[in-house]
C-alpha cells in the first residue's frame, strides 16, 4: 500500500471514529467500483428493457425528451446526498444522513421506508430477469420454461439469489468486481445495442422522436389508454413515471462508504456520475429503439405493446441467432448484477440500523465475519426477505377483489402490488432526507466534507425537495382503475394501501424496539458541535 493510500485509509477511518464508529468492514473498493456500484442499481438496461413499453405506448417517441426533467431533477438530489455523504462517510447513507440532521426517530423511518424499497426491488429485479433467463434456455437447451409459471418464477429466483448472496458475502472486493463488470455489460448493451440498430438502418429520420403517434388518443394509443387527446396535461403525467421509475440508485454509492476508499470525496462524485451516464446511455438507447420501430402502423404498434416491446424490435431488427442471444446474455447480467448490487447495498443499511440496536436481532444482523469482513447476516437476511417476497406470486386473483372503497384488480400478484413500494418508497425516503437537511441547514448545520454546495446549498436543497414532492404525488396519485395512471402504474389505491401496510409494521417493530434512545448512544460527530451536543428526543 502506498503512502497516499495509507494517508487515505488513516483519514477515513478517523473520520468514522469521529462520528463514533470503530472500522469494521474492508475499505476495498476502488473509485470506479463504488461508482460501480451506484451504476449497476441504476441499470439502464434494466430499466429500459422493464419499462419501454410503459413509456413509448402511454406517450409515443415524443416521451423521450421526458428523460432529462427526471435527470435534472435527480440530479440536485444527487448533489444534496453527496453533501450529506460527504460529511457523514458511513454506511447506511439516507438512514444515517437522516439520524444526524434531525433526530434517532425521524432517521429511523427514513431507513425503515428506504430499507424496505431496497428489498422489494431486489425481489423485483431477480424475478424481472425470469423471462430472458427462461429466452436463452430455451434457445439453447430446448427446454421449455413458462417465465409466467410460478414454480420457474420462485427457481430461477433462488438460483439466482443463491449466487449473489455468496459472492456479496466473500467480500466487498467481490461485490466491486461484480459491479464492475456489469458496468461493462450496460456499456456494451447501451451503446452496442444503438450501434448495431444504427448499422441495421433505422426506419424514423429524427423528427420521428418529437411525435406523439396518435398516442394522446384511444384509438391510436398502443395501450389503448384514453388521454382524451391532452398529451402535455395527460400523456406527458403518465409517460414520465417510465423514467421516474429508472434514474434512482446513484444513492448506493454511499451504503457502501465505510468500504470505500477516500469516501469523503468518492462517494459524491459517484452519485452524481452515476446519474449522468445512466442519463446518457439511457437517452442513447431509447433513441436507438424508437428510430427502430417498424415504419409501418402495424408494426410500430407491435413494438410499443405488451405484445412486442424491445425483444420485438431487436429481433424485427436482427437477423443473427447468434447476436440475439448474445444480447440476452448481456441483458441477463445486467439484471444479476442490479440485484447484486442492491442486495450489498441493503444488507450494508440493514448492518448499520443493527450496529446501533435499532431492528429487532441487532447483535446477530450487525455480525461481521472475520474471514470475510462482511456482514454476513445482514447479507442472508437480504437474501431471505425478498425471498419471501417473491412466494407472493402465488397469489393472484382471477377476479376483482373489492374491500371497502379498494378495489385489487384481477390477475396481478401480490408481488406485482408489493413491487409498486419499489418507486414510492424509495421516493418518499428520498424526500424524507432532503427535508432533513433543510432542517438541517436552517437549525445551522455547516457540512465539512470535501464536497459542498456552497451558496447553491438551499436552492438545490428546495429544488430537490420540489422535484421528489411532486413527482411522489404523481407516483401514488390514485385515479381509478379506469385511468392509465391507475391501469398500468399504481393499481388506483394499491400502492398507497401497500405503503400504509408497511408503515404499520414498521410501527410494530418501532414499538418493539423503541430506538430512539438506542440510536441517540451513537450520535456523535466531532467535526460538528452543534450536532454533536443539541439534545435528540429519545
């Protein structure tokens, strides 16, 4: 190890005993493997592949240049969580952030909502990769995998989990590695994928991106959703949420800051790359699908349904077996390494709520191995808790279900309602946390990190805080089951019904535990005196 690493790691580690902590975990992870990290839970791929559909049928190619509202507004999110990250290093990153700028209780919920948003999406992102998995074995092997037959959905999800769990218990290095090479693989399929469309020849000129296709209307919306022709005060509303639910992640650059070298300035800059490239690799590929849609009504309308989607496009596209396939090996890693990722960044936010007492099981879910320097069951318990999850596709009504003035809609899972949690919980505790630094700064916090906003602090702050409000209105809005919002997005009250069943349990488990006190024994910070001595309600 140089002197410079040594400098830094000496630095790190002294920055996190100043916030109370003694070093635990391996500082192992190199620039690019946090940045890593952060970018494979994004997963433009993953993204894409999930939700193109939902975007180019609500809104036609015009719905693209909805892409960099969501990337500018995330973007000040990205920049206010650097700074926290900056000054608070530690794993656990919005639990944390939040635990320090307002109070043990109110960072406690924080993490409850952002915990719990990470385990969905890990169930949600092992079980998404069911049918390109279930693709390329049949294409292959002949087999004859249903990817909407629940035994091959609850199989592959535990064969894949299997091996993420051990590769993210060896070691944060392997949880580096991992990341990084499916960084490679989202590069590739972004960019590849684009060129080999652009070499194919594309069947729009530009201008085809600033259309609509009739999508505003009944009868020529791909969805057969009803705008009653509005497509910026309708359309537009809907067709956004495609993005919303892709460009988020970036925060996981600082779930794994304690294994991070030079944190203080890395973590920040990860988040803020992360977001950016996934804005550009993702508006690049998008482009690429759209101008590839088949020229004529038919075709293009294929390509924008349930009925076709990506798959549709490429394969209309690609003649080679052999180059289809090698996509569906790129796209399969993509969704491994998501997963992969998510689940390292929740077990680190699962160790850091156990190593304060906070969760029921603090002793055993805070264990770090000796061997690997990991937290190892915090790790399994990443793996076990989506798990469970993903055993609720079982349950899937053939018909409505109505209770009071909820109605559950017909042939959706359980997960699928569970999955909704995935966005709006992870959109609630990001506002959450920004709303924590604006009491924050106004209580007269002054960050110390590396990384600041300077005299940007508050209008970045409001901004961010602005952008996550009003997008989570739009995210949980119920409008019926008759709307688009409520036909393909939100389920009408379901996703609000979901969060409120996790805010009950998660009042359960507060009142077990009550970690207010338990969390006040660890809120220390020598770098600043006034949160290090104002008083925190136990």
């Amino acid at each position: 190890m140089s002197s410079d690493q040594t400098h830094d790691q000496t630095a790190d580690d002294s920055r996190l005993a100043a916030l109370g902590y003694t070093s635990e975990l391996s500082r192992v992870l190199s620039k690019f493997a946090n940045f890593s990290v952060a970018f494979t839970y994004l997963s433009p791929m993953v993204g894409i592949y999930s939700l193109f559909v939902l975007g180019a049928g609500v809104g036609g190619p015009r719905y693209i240049w909805l892409m960099p509202i969501v990337v500018a507004g995330m973007y000040l999110v990205a920049r206010v969580f650097g700074e926290l990250g900056s000054h608070y290093p530690v794993a656990g990153a919005l639990y944390q952030y939040s635990k320090y700028t307002v109070g043990p209780r109110y960072g406690w919920w924080v993490g409850w909502f952002y915990g719990m948003a990470l385990l969905v999406t890990v169930a949600a992102v092992d079980t998404g990769v069911v049918p390109y998995v279930a693709s390329l074995s049949n294409n292959w092997f002949n087999t004859s995998l249903d990817p909407l037959n629940h035994t091959t959905v609850l199989l592959i999800t535990l064969a894949l989990l299997a091996v993420q769990t051990t590769l993210n218990i060896i070691g944060a290095k392997m949880m580096g590695r991992v990341a990084g090479l499916g960084t490679y693989a989202e590069l590739v399929g972004t960019f590849g994928i684009a060129l080999i469309l652009l070499i194919a020849g594309f069947h729009h000129g530009l201008g085809f991106l600033f259309s609509t296709q009739g999508a505003e209307h009944l009868k020529t919306n791909s969805l057969a959703v009803d705008f009653h022709g509005n497509w910026w005060a309708g359309a537009a509303l809907v067709a956004i949420l495609a993005h919303v639910y892709i460009f988020y992640g970036f925060e996981s650059a600082g779930d794994v800051a304690e294994e991070t070298k030079d944190a203080a300035r890395q973590v920040p800059k990860s988040m803020q790359r992360a977001l950016l490239v996934g804005g550009l690799t993702s508006f690049v590929l998008v482009a690429a699908l759209l101008l590839a849609t088949p020229s004529d009504r038919a075709g293009y309308a294929k390509a924008t349904s349930f009925d076709g989607g990506v798959p549709y496009i490429l394969s209309s596209n690609i003649s080679a077996g052999w180059l289809n396939d090698l996509l569906l090996l790129l796209v399969i890693f993509a969704f491994f390494s998501c997963g992969s990722s998510v689940q390292g960044a929740g077990a680190r936010l699962a160790f850091s709520f156990a190593r304060d007492g906070a969760i029921p099981g603090a002793r055993f879910v805070s264990k770090v191995s000796p061997r690997f320097h990991t937290p190892v069951n915090a790790i399994l318990l990443g793996a076990l808790v989506p798990v469970l999850f993903t055993l609720l596709v079982n349950l899937t009504p053939s018909e409505d279900k109505t209770i009071g003035f909820i109605t559950y809609p017909a042939n959706v899972s359980a997960l699928g309602a569970l999955v909704s949690f995935g966005v709006s919980g992870i959109y609630l505790s990001f506002l959450l946390t920004v709303i924590g630094a604006l009491v924050a700064r106004s209580r007269g916090w002054v960050p110390e990190g590396p990384f600041q906003l300077g005299r940007w602090a508050w209008p970045t702050t409001i901004g961010a805080a602005a952008y996550l409000g009003l997008m989570l209105i739009n995210v949980v809005a119920p409008t019926g089951l008759d709307s688009p919002r409520g036909a393909l997005f939100n389920l009408d009250w379901v996703t609000l019904t979901v969060m409120a069943v996790i805010a009950v349990v998660g009042l359960v488990a507060f009142l077990i535990v009550r970690p207010g006190a338990k969390i006040g024994r660890h809120l220390h910070d020598d770098l600043e005196a006034t949160g290090a001595e104002r008083s925190h309600p136990a």
